[in-house]
C-alpha cells in the first residue's frame, strides 16, 4: 500500500518553554515554584506528593487544578532517608516541547485579515559572529511577565556536533520524487471572507436588513481559484426573526492517491426586530490600570485584607452606569496550608450596604472564585475584604500604600445598533478585527501619514450620524458622502498610541471602533533549513522561499516588514541520541553549538528540519517551538519546527509566523475563547490571523527592544 497521507491546513502550532531545574525536593523530583514555567510531561514535587504536567502552565499550583487540570497525581512523595541529602540538579540543556500533532481531518477557515501579496527581500548569506553566551529560554507567557533567564551555558566548541550513540541508517540519497512518500499529494480548498468574518462567526442583522453578503473566496494550493464553485447549502429568512445558519460548500479537483477534498463554510446569523436589539456582552479583563504590587502582607486567622475600587466608566471601551464583576485576582507571597478557609465581602461604601459575601477558595495562588457575578456601579467606592477565617499565616501582596494588591474582570452589555454597520472598506492594507475576540471592533493604522478607509453601510432608514476622535492627536478623520447613501471614514494616522472612533445618533453614542496606531517597523530574521547527514533529498530542501514569502505576507497587515537572511541548508547532525527521531531536546541543538551563523545579528532565527528520519513520509508532525519571548528577552531568539515531507511549505508558515508570535510576546490564545481556531497564537487552526488585542503587545515588544538596541529591528 503506497505511503499516502492526507495533507490538509489543520495546523500544530504551540511554543515551547525551557527552564532549568529546581532543587530536588522528594524522590529526585523539583519542587514546584509558582512562577516557573512547566510544560508538558514535567515532573514536579509538592506537599510531599509528585505530580506531572499535562500541558503548558504557570502559577496553577499542583493538587488545586482538579481531575480535568493540568497537573496529573502521581504518587506521594517516598519517605526520606536517615541522612538526606539535597541535591542540585541543573539542566544543562533547557528542554523544549513540541506542539501536539495536528488534526489528520482539517476545517476550512478563513482569514480575518487581508492576504496581500509581499515578496520578502532575500539578503545574501550573513557573515558568522560568535554563538551566544546562554541558551535562551522559550516562554509563552504574557507580555507584562518577565522571562527568567537560563542558567545553562552552551558548549564552547560551537562547531562540533553531538555524536550519536546510534548509528542513523542511511536513507537513499536521490530518492524518486514522483513517489507518493516523498511528494505532496493534495490540500483542501480554503475559504476567504472580504468581510473578515471567520466560519462561526455571530453576525445580528435588523429585519428587513439586505441580505448578507460575506464576499467569500475560495483558494486551493493546487487548483488556483475554485471562487466559482462556491454553492449556498443553508440561507435565512431576512424578514423573520430568529437564529439561522448561513452555509456554503466548495470542493476541489483531488488527487489520484487521496480523492477530492471539501470544505465548509457558515456563519451564525440572528435576525432581530429593530425596536428590540439584543445586546453583546464586552468582557473586561481588567478593571483599573495594573498595578506595581510592594512587599507582601501577612495576616493570622481572624485577620483580614482589605481596600477600596472604584471603576472609572470614562476608561471602559463602551460607556455604562454598570458592569457584571466576574473575578478577582491576587498574588499570593505565602501559603496559609491545607486548611486555610476564606470569605469574601464587596460592600457599597457611602450605601454601606454588603453586595456580596460569601465563603471563597484561593485558586492556584491568584484566583478568589465568586459564586455568581456582582453588579457594581461605575463611579462608586467599593470595600473589598477577603476574611481569614482558618489557617496557618497567609501572605498577599500588597500596594505601596499598604492594601492588598487586587486586579478584576469583568462584563458589561453593549446594544446592538439596527441602522448602520460599520466595517473595513475594500482595498485596505492593514488589519481589520470585526469582533473576533471580544465585539468590540478595531483598526490598526499607521503613524506615518497613510490612510485606510472604513466604509459605514445603512441597514434600515434611521437617524443621520456623526463621528469623531476621542484622542484627534493620533489620527485624522475624513467624511466622504456616497450615492447610495452610505459613507466611507478615511482615516489617516499620525502618532503612535491608542484611541476610539465614535458614531453618534440623535445626540447617543451608537457604535465604537477602536483605532490602533503603530509606527512600521522592518524586522530582520534569518531563515535555515537544518539537514541531518544522512537525511534523504525531498521538497523539503528547496522549500525555504515559499516559506518566507508567505511568513513576510502574514505580517503586512500588521506593520510588520520582513526582511530575509537566507541560510539555505545546513547540515548538521541532530540526531543526539541516535534514535532516528527528531525530539524536542534536539530540535535548538544547531543554534545552541553554533551552527547557524549570525545568529545574535537578526530578531529572530527561524528554522526547519525533518522530524524523523525513520520513514520516507514522516510520521508525526514535531511542532513548533520558540526561543526568547516579548520586550523582557533580547537576542537570541529562535522559531523553529519539525516537519515532514507531506507538509506543505504554508503549514511550516502558519506554524513559524506563530512560533514569531512568541519572540513579539503573544501568548497562546486560550481554549475557549471567542473564534479561537482563526487566532495565530491557537492550536490546530485554519488560514489564521492576529486579533486586535494582540497588535499592541507586538509593537510594544519591538519598541522595547529598539530602545534596547536590538539588531534586526527597524522604525519606518
């Protein structure tokens, strides 16, 4: 049977983390620390009972996280000897993790972004400067945490290569590349949407509204433009209210080994009655400006900590008298043991009057859990207290003025607006988020002058609207008048920062569009393709091109120039421990001893390799993983992965643009979210982009590490 296996665009992508080891604390394990980083298959010891990691995790402190958590029990700890002796046990190479294997069955998705066409410049080979001093430390975490650097330092023979203990079996050296196992079979058809709506997306249209159009392209790596094919399986009636699903289909040409391959599309449309519009919940992750935390605050039993908030309507992204209150976080400096019991009050200050009180848990050291949302007031003082009813001496950290340090989110209603839609006119360079985390709509603009233009489609016949700038000192705004009634927004921006484009009616705020303003940068990576010795000759060798073309087109839409040093191949020797399979301890082995020159010249190092060399088709899909994360680490930075010869280059892209992700300090973008599977920075998604949330941390991350002096980075 030939060696066939279906390639589709579901992707794998994570970032792994590399950390050095804790001190043994029972049976040779370390202990857990709270702000470490630990990912999957970690083993850690606390309060005397070993646990191990299912996944990626921070802070979440092991016997808390419950039976579905991230920690797996695995025995208690063993009794110790008469005489112990505590040990070091530093790793003298971190370890990354691999991103779990994708989905052998893909899903179409579209892109929430435009996918222009960019054509990176590809620069000459890079002279060779010396490796680094450290081996850098791979961190997906938030951009406001700082990164622990790594203690291990690599070899000082940068140019010799692990010996394996295995000899590898030498695989043929000019293989048939017409043969199914060393070439690309077929990839599924993918939809586009010019409305930048993703499949899943929740569209509320007025009755009596048109018809929706979501503008849907269809492109096949193969087949070109199937856009033709395109057929409607579900539609909606415009003039009955209710809940429907609008749905479309294509399917390409397929392949004489695999068939053909279709793929779906739908959106979720609620039809509504213009006089009762329903309304969004806008989550709000945070509630006040953060805050610097000081030293800790330490309470016995029948103690407490305390302080008053209040939250400012004018600094919420929709304005509002009241919010829903949804949970509270903490940071704990000091555990009050097993049998701490706590209990939460929120009181109304100048009302006196208690809003909440209830009995809480503390969650992996951050989270006070609340048995159901509190309604508060924007504008008014409120008392938090958390009560310590039992335990040993509890430690929190506090502010500088001496109360408990305390962050919130929560939830405000904001109400659809039935006579006007607001979205990104044809032709635009730059993002455009139509509410694809949160229904709050967002566009990024230039700080140089350039233009992008909004256009604003009437709905139904209803009151005129005007607009305007909270912030006029970033961007400029333009009114042009169209002949079917509708009006385009030009906007032009001016200086870097955040604001909010306002649509006002009869004297009420309708609508908002939050505006970005970023100044362009030019960011230098190198690109590489690692050969083991023995490895056999397949596409994956020449693939380098089509893989930073397309990485260079997945970052113009966000401010993002790409600029090449092409490594080409470089045959090194991975294979450390001989078993013919590319683990994630080896995959940063070239870059750790030296191999990939230029390596502290560039942003980032972006390389691929083969996962194994056990097959001719692969196996399973090694993932990606990355090296340095956001403004808190400087050079050297990697994004790399293993691949298998039915990869296309557009997978390795996807993976590697968000591997990049990581390097400009974007975390994963959880599991449960809105439109999760159309985020970069998720796992196993289609024809991905960046949401609005994450434009800023980007920028910010290359203006810190400008400021740092960082090689490879560019102001425009």
């Amino acid at each position: 049977m030939k060696n066939v296996k279906r390639t589709g665009w579901a992707l794998a992508l994570a970032g792994a983390c590399l950390s050095p080891l804790a001190l043994a604390d029972c049976g040779g394990f370390a202990a857990w620390q709270s702000g470490k980083i630990y990912v999957a298959n970690n083993v850690v010891s606390h309060k005397q009972v070993i646990y191990e990691a299912k996944w990626w995790t921070r802070g979440e402190e092991p016997g808390t996280t419950g039976q579905w958590g991230v920690w797996r029990t695995r025995s208690a700890c063993p009794a110790p000897s008469a005489t112990p002796t505590p040990t070091l046990k530093p790793s003298p190479t971190p370890t990354a993790t691999a991103t779990p294997k994708p989905s052998p069955t893909p899903s179409a998705m579209p892109t929430a972004t435009p996918r222009p066409s960019a054509t990176p410049t590809v620069t000459p080979t890079a002279t060779a400067t010396p490796k680094p001093s450290a081996t850098p430390t791979a961190t997906p975490t938030p951009a406001a945490t700082a990164t622990p650097k790594p203690s291990a330092t690599p070899t000082a023979t940068p140019t010799s290569s692990p010996t394996p203990t295995v000899t590898p079996t030498p695989l043929t050296a000019s293989p048939d590349l017409n043969d199914p196992a060393y070439r690309l079979t077929n990839a599924s058809p993918v939809f586009d949407s010019g409305r930048n709506w993703p499949s899943g997306f929740t569209v509320h249209v007025p009755v009596g509204a048109p018809v929706l159009d979501p503008q849907l392209r269809v492109s096949d790596i193969e087949d070109g433009d199937l856009s033709a094919r395109i057929v409607q399986t579900a539609g909606y009636n415009p003039a009955v209210s209710g809940a429907y699903t609008l749905a479309y289909t294509v399917r390409d040409n397929g392949h004489a080994d695999v068939g053909a391959y279709t793929s779906n599309y739908s959106l979720n449309v609620v039809v509504y009655d213009p006089l009762q519009p329903p309304t969004q919940p806008i989550p709000l992750p945070r509630l006040w400006p953060a805050e610097l935390q000081s030293a800790a605050l330490v309470r016995s039993a029948g103690q407490s900590f305390s302080r008053v908030i209040k939250i400012d309507g004018a600094q919420l992204p929709w304005p509002t008298q009241q919010l829903a209150l949804k949970s509270l976080t903490v940071k704990e400096t000091q555990w009050g043991g097993s049998a701490r019991q706590f209990r939460l009050q929120i009181s109304d200050v100048a009302a006196g009057a208690i809003v909440y009180s209830d009995a809480t848990t503390l969650q992996s050291g951050k989270t006070l859990t609340l048995t159901a949302p509190v309604t508060l007031q924007t504008g008014r003082d409120y008392r938090v207290t958390l009560f310590y009813d039992a335990g040993n001496p509890q430690g929190l950290a506090g502010t500088g003025t001496g109360e408990l340090w305390l962050e919130a989110a929560g939830e405000l209603l904001k109400p659809v607006y039935p006579y006007a839609d607001i979205s990104a006119a044809a032709g635009n360079r730059l993002a455009w988020d139509p509410g694809l985390a949160a229904p709050l709509k967002a566009k990024l603009l230039a700080a140089d002058g350039s233009s992008e233009t909004l256009r604003v489609r009437k709905l139904l016949n209803g009151p005129a609207l005007s607009y305007r700038l909270r912030n006029p000192a970033l961007a400029d705004l333009r009114v042009e008048a169209q002949a079917n009634g509708d009006e385009l927004l030009v906007l032009t921006g001016r200086n870097a920062g955040e604001t909010v484009l306002e649509a006002w009616a009869n004297g009420a705020l309708v609508d908002v569009v939050q505006l970005v303003v970023a100044r362009p940068k030019t960011v230098t990576l190198s690109y590489s393709y690692i050969r083991h010795p023995s490895e056999a000759v397949t596409h994956m060798l020449s693939d380098g091109p089509a893989i930073m073309q397309q990485i260079a087109a997945f970052y113009v839409p966000y401010l993002v120039d790409v600029q090449w040093v092409n490594q080409g191949v470089i045959v090194y020797n991975w294979d450390a421990n001989g078993n013919l399979n590319n683990d994630s301890e080896e995959k940063a082995l070239a870059l750790q001893n030296g191999a990939i020159p230029g390596a502290a010249a560039v942003f980032s190092n972006v390389f691929t390799m083969r996962q194994n060399l056990i097959s001719s088709s692969g196996g399973s899909n090694g993932g990606g993983s990355s090296i340095g994360m956001g403004a808190a680490d400087g050079p050297v930075r990697a994004a790399y992965r293993g691949t298998t010869p039915d990869n296309y280059p557009f997978n390795s892209a996807v993976t590697l643009t968000h591997e990049l992700g990581h390097n400009l300090g974007l975390s994963h973008y959880e599991i449960g979210s809105a439109n999760r599977d159309g985020n970069f920075m998720a796992i196993n998604k289609v024809d991905p982009a960046f949401y609005a949330f994450q434009w800023s941390t980007m920028h910010a991350t290359l203006e810190a590490r400008l400021a740092a002096g960082d090689p490879g980075i560019a102001a425009r």
